[in-house]
C-alpha cells in the first residue's frame, strides 16, 4: 500500500520536476540574454500577463471552449447517426463516402470566411466549423465500430431469434463505443484547431481574438498567455474524454490510458 | 426440472432431418464445396456427435442447422418445419467455441439478455441465479467475462444456451480451446444437463474421444467438400462416466472411429487439428 502510494507520487513528481526545470531554463535564459520582450517573453512575465487581467483570458477560453464541445457533440451524433446508415447499407456507404472525404480534404481555412458570411459572428459559426473539421474522424470511426460485430455473439443472438432492432442496441452500439472513443482522442484538438480559426476569421470573440489583438499589439506575453490557456484546454478536455472512457470501456481491455 | 408440456407436443418426427444436403461458397468468381450429399437424422433426446477433419464442413452443417446459412442445396428441417421457423420458435441454443459473451455485461447479465430478448419476465433474476447454480457458477455472476478463465465461459455460454429451454442444443467444439482438465469437466457438467433437459445435442468436435464418450451415435465427416463416411452407435451404458474409458468396448469404438478418420486421410492432426474452420 505505502510503496504503491509512494509509486504515484513518483509518476506525477516525475513531469512536474521536469516542466518546472524547463520553465526555469526559460526564465534564465530569457534573463541572462536580455532577450526582448516582444520576441521571447520569460515565464514571470507571461504569468503577470495572464494575472493582470485573467477575467479576459477565462472568458475566451470559456467561449472557445463552448465552440469547440459545441461542435465536437455536434459532429459525434450526425456523424453517428449517419454511420448507422452507412454501416446498415453498402451502397448508402459508397454513396456518402465521397462529400464525407471532400469535406475532410477541403481545407477548413478555406471554408471558414463562408460561414461568417451565412452565420454571422455569434457562435454558430463557430460551432459548425468546429463541427466540421471533427465530422470525418467521427463518422470514419463510428462506421468501422459499429461493423465490429463479434460474430460468434451475432450468432448466437440471432440462434434465440434477436430482432435487427435488438441486435443493434444491444451489440452494435456497445460494440462501435471504443471506435467512439478513439475517433474522439482524435476529435478534441481538431475542436479546439476549429473554434479558434473561426475566432481567427470573424475576430469576434474567444481565445482566438485574443491572440489576434495581441498579435497586432506585438503583445507578446498576453499572445503566450494565450496559447497556454488554449493547452490547459486542450488537455482538460483530452482528460475528461479519457476519464469517460475509462468509465464506459472497463471492459474493454486494450483501452488506451491517457 | 419437468418439460411436461413439451413432452405431450413432441412431434414423433425427428428432430433435424437433413437430406442430400449440400453447399458450396464463393471464393472470388467460383465456388467451393463446402459439404455434398449429407444426410443426417437427430431424433428426439439423441446425442449426436459430428467429427471430422479441419476444413470438411463441420461447423457449416452446424450453421445451416441454426438456420444462420441457407443451404445451397438440399433440404433440411428442424423440429418439422424449415430452419428459419426454427429459429423462430426460439427452442434453439448455440455454444460456440469461442462464445461470443458481450464483455460489457456480467455474468448474470449476459445471461439474463438471452430472457429479455423474449420480452418482461416476472422472477427473471431468481430464474437467472438458478441457471448459473446449475452450471457451477452463481459465485461468479457479478464477474465480467474478460475475467472468467475459459472453462467458466463455457459454463456461461451453456447456461445462456440454457435459458428458454431448447429442444435442440448446437455446440461448435464448445471445450476446443479449453485445458484438458476443464474440458473433462465439462464433458460430464453437459452430459449432466443433457440427462436433465432431455434435449437433442449435435455437438461438432475434432476429438475422437470426446465424440465416443459424449454422444448415442458419431457422425464420421471427411473429405473435401464434406460428406458422410459413416455412422456409428456408440452403445456404452449411461450415464457414462470416466471409469468408462478403461472399458474394452470404449477402447473398440475409439478405434472404430479412428479407423474411419485416418483410411480417409493421412494427416496426422485430426485431433489437434487447428480450431476455427471456414464457414
């Protein structure tokens, strides 16, 4: 018990250590060279920046963070909804393959001035572009899962007469939850890459105005101020996915841990 | 455990009737035959095994009889009626090798789904405990299958197989990949249930012992594609149990069997053969 509870602190020790040690080479380096603020700013100055006003920076992140969720739930039911079509038909697949596949190669960048100008700048837009850019991995994973079938229990069901309809709620849909997973560790940077190129484009709100004002002020520490928050976003919402999983795929054995 | 009311509708006509049964598969643009000429009767009660080498089209006479495959040729009937009605009558029970237990549920509810597929049943869970009593395994009910070894799988599957009391029992070399002193086990656990349920068993199996000691007759398959080399009644007292196989008419049987199996062929793997023919 005592080992195993000394074992922990040694995992999370070990990359505290090691962030605070780079963080520390940062700030002498930063010092030692007097590099210039606007170029490299040290990590005291970027945590000044983020206290100075951090109500800014959690009202953007929250935000941003709504786009991104927004549009990752978004993706995951239409895309799950038509995986179920397409995992029930061939012909339905190959039929719907290719606008799926145009829509994943067209670059979003490209796309995004299109939907401020359908959208406007609240956070629809936002939202459908995150969406969008979360669409393909979902659909590609839920159809792949939901074809997972063991059919040795697809047999059996069907020995003891199980509808279509029985089938799929209690083997298909059970079965298809660790692609679900998978094409959601994947879906949650490209969320959060969406929200913030809309933000980018329309200058609204969120994050991503956030960084554009400071890059037009050369304010170089609210700009890395930003890009933190974006990672503590990132991995805030990469671990609440891992945590759900974790609870919904006990049984499944080669569940990747964070 | 009384089936009083299935025994006063038991149509004096066999169980499976199969006649000139025969199938073929595509492989790119032909087909292979997978079975040809295959008759075969299971009578009411009657423990029939199916033995054969890999590849002769076991485990595909086993699926046409659950009705999972139509037959390309022949006819077949199960309790009097085509497979599909079979099915549908639910007094099927399949037990593969490999089970096919839905990981995500224990135990008990793995067993319990086979009762809620029917629809409500009052006293489902009491019902539930006394299957996996009977089958060794009330200790293990709140277990998840990815925690059972392969022995208490099995057991799960057969109480699963169990459930709405089937006329007819499927099994797919249900103990294959099990150890052999689970497998021994398991032999007499089913036999046990057989006795009680006074069900039909066709019980497909690459090993010639079990064959002999499981089943009232052995269906020889060889040949690819399949057919019927011979059938032998295996006329060994019951209820059978391990002292048997010291027993010289046992031993002749074996032998019997054995005979049928390697004048057919020369491979030297029929009884270890690789598990997991093609369907």
């Amino acid at each position: 018990m005592k080992r195993k509870f000394q074992r922990n602190i040694l995992i999370l020790l070990t990359p505290a250590l090691v962030s605070a040690l780079l963080l520390a080479v940062w700030e002498t380096w930063v010092r030692v060279r007097d590099v210039k603020e606007y170029l490299l700013p040290a990590p005291s100055a970027i945590l000044a920046a983020l206290l100075d006003d951090p109500g800014r920076f959690a009202e953007g992140a929250r935000l941003s963070l709504q786009a991104a969720i927004g549009g990752l739930l978004l993706a995951s039911l239409g895309a799950f909804i038509l995986a179920v079509a397409m995992a029930h038909s061939r012909a339905l697949e190959r039929a719907l393959y290719p606008p799926a596949l145009a829509l994943k190669v067209t670059p979003i960048v490209a796309v995004a001035p299109l939907f401020t100008i359908w959208f406007g700048f609240g956070l629809a837009p936002k939202v459908l572009i995150a969406a969008m850019i979360t669409f393909f991995p979902m659909l590609v994973n839920s159809v792949v899962g939901l074809r997972s079938i063991d059919p040795r229990a697809h047999d059996f069901l069907r020995t003891i007469n199980a509808s279509t309809w029985q089938v799929f709620w209690r083997l298909r849909v059970p079965s298809s939850l660790p692609f679900v997973f998978a094409g959601l560790r994947i879906s949650v940077p490209l969320s959060l890459i969406g929200a913030v190129v809309a933000e980018f484009l329309s200058g609204s709100d969120g994050i991503g105005q956030l960084i554009l004002i400071a890059n037009g002020d050369f304010d170089t520490p609210v700009l890395f101020g930003a890009i933190f928050v974006l990672a503590a976003m990132g991995i805030l919402l990469t671990a609440s996915v891992a945590l759900v999983e974790r609870k919904v795929l006990f049984w499944y054995q080669s569940s990747v841990r964070l | 455990m009384t089936n009083t009311s299935r025994d006063s509708d038991v149509p004096p006509e066999p169980v499976v009737e199969v006649r000139h049964l025969s199938h073929r598969y595509p492989v790119g643009n032909e087909t292979v035959g997978a079975l040809t000429g295959v008759d075969l009767t299971v009578n009411d009660g009657e423990f029939v095994a199916v033995i054969g080498p890999s590849g002769c089209g076991k485990t595909t006479l086993l699926s046409i009889i659950a009705g999972l495959l139509p037959p390309t040729g022949g006819q077949v009937s199960v309790f009097g009626s085509d497979t599909r009605a079979a099915r549908r009558s639910q007094a099927l029970g399949l037990v593969t090798q490999d089970p096919g237990l839905l990981p995500w549920l224990d135990v008990a509810s793995n067993v319990l789904l086979t009762l809620d597929i029917t629809g409500p049943h009052d006293g489902a869970d009491e019902y539930v405990t006394e299957l996996l009593e009977r089958v060794g395994i009330s200790r293990f009910a709140r277990y998840y299958p990815g925690q059972l070894s392969g022995g208490m799988r099995q057991r799960v599957a057969l109480a699963r197989a169990l459930v709405h009391h089937p006329r007819l029992l499927l099994m797919d070399e249900p103990f294959g990949a099990l150890d052999e002193i689970s497998r021994e086990e398991m032999r007499f656990e089913l036999l046990k249930v057989w006795e009680q349920e006074q069900m039909s068993v066709v019980f497909v199996t690459h090993s010639i012992r079990e064959a002999v000691l499981l089943a009232d007759r052995v269906v020889v398959l060889t040949g690819q594609p399949g057919r019927v080399k011979d059938v032998i009644e295996i006329d060994l007292d019951r209820p059978r149990t391990a002292s048997l196989e010291d027993s010289p008419r046992y031993l002749s049987l074996l032998a019997d069997v054995r005979g049928l199996l390697v004048s057919e062929t020369d491979r030297s793997d029929l009884v270890h053969a690789i598990p997991g023919n093609r369907r």
